[in-house]
C-alpha cells in the first residue's frame, strides 16, 4: 500500500529542484523527479522494492504537475519540453518508438533511485533519521 507522505516529500523536493534547475538553465529536466524519488525511496524504508514504487508515485505526481507546465511554456516560449528529448526525438522512426522511450525514459530512473534511496538508508550508519534502526547492546559497568 502507499504511504503518501513520503511521497509528498519527494514532490516537494522534485519541485524546489526542478525550479533551481529552470531558474539556471531555462530547461526542465529529469533531475527534479530522479532527486526526488530518492528521497521518497530513501524516507518510506530500508525495502528496495517499497522504495522503488514509492520513486515511481513520486515520479507519477510530479510527472502530473510537470508536463502540463513545460507543454504550455513551450508553446508560449518556443523552448523545448524536457532537455535531452529534443537530441533524441529526430532518432526515432515511429511515433510508438517515441512514445516509448518517453515512459521508459521517465519511469525507470525514477524507479532506480527510489530504491537506491531505500538501499541507502538500509547502509546509513547513524541513527539521526530512525532510532529504532540502530540495535546497540548495551554494555553493564561491573
């Protein structure tokens, strides 16, 4: 089942991202949704497969948000959708070959880095984020 606060979280840092990116570039990116899955994966768990279906919601809902502002800035703009994408579409032969490079393009990274972000937690050393994660035996004086 989803937990949806992880993935307002990662939405959350998905848009301050995507806006210092766009701020510095004028372009949007994949690096908002893939930081943002991160932390998504990273906050639900130390399970690599909760964290990369969570990277994939948060990539879904920022998706929602994201699309439909970079199709009205390009065409008010004249700028290209998403940055890599327009090296990449005159490559393509068909309008099915594109499309699915599109959602492979914007889904698996996003699936990757959730559960990167879960394998990451699962290696932290430290216990800043979740006390319950560190098992210390304590050690009686005599």
């Amino acid at each position: 089942m989803t937990q949806w606060r992880p993935v307002v979280a990662g939405v959350c840092l998905a848009a301050c991202t995507e806006a210092l990116v766009f701020s510095m570039t004028g372009q949007f990116t994949l690096v908002g949704g893939v930081t943002g899955s991160a932390l998504a994966g990273y906050t639900v768990g130390t399970d690599p497969a909760d964290g990369g279906w969570h990277g994939l919601m948060a990539g879904v809902v920022w998706g929602c948000v994201l699309m439909p502002v970079s199709v009205l800035l390009t065409f008010l703009n004249r700028t290209p959708i998403l940055f890599p994408f327009q090296y990449l579409i005159p490559l393509f032969e068909s309008p099915g070959e594109l499309t699915t490079a599109l959602m492979l393009a914007l889904s698996l990274p996003n699936v990757a880095s959730g559960a990167l972000g879960s394998l990451g937690r699962r290696d932290a050393q430290g216990t800043w984020f979740d006390p319950s994660m560190a098992e210390a035996d304590t050690v009686d004086d005599a």
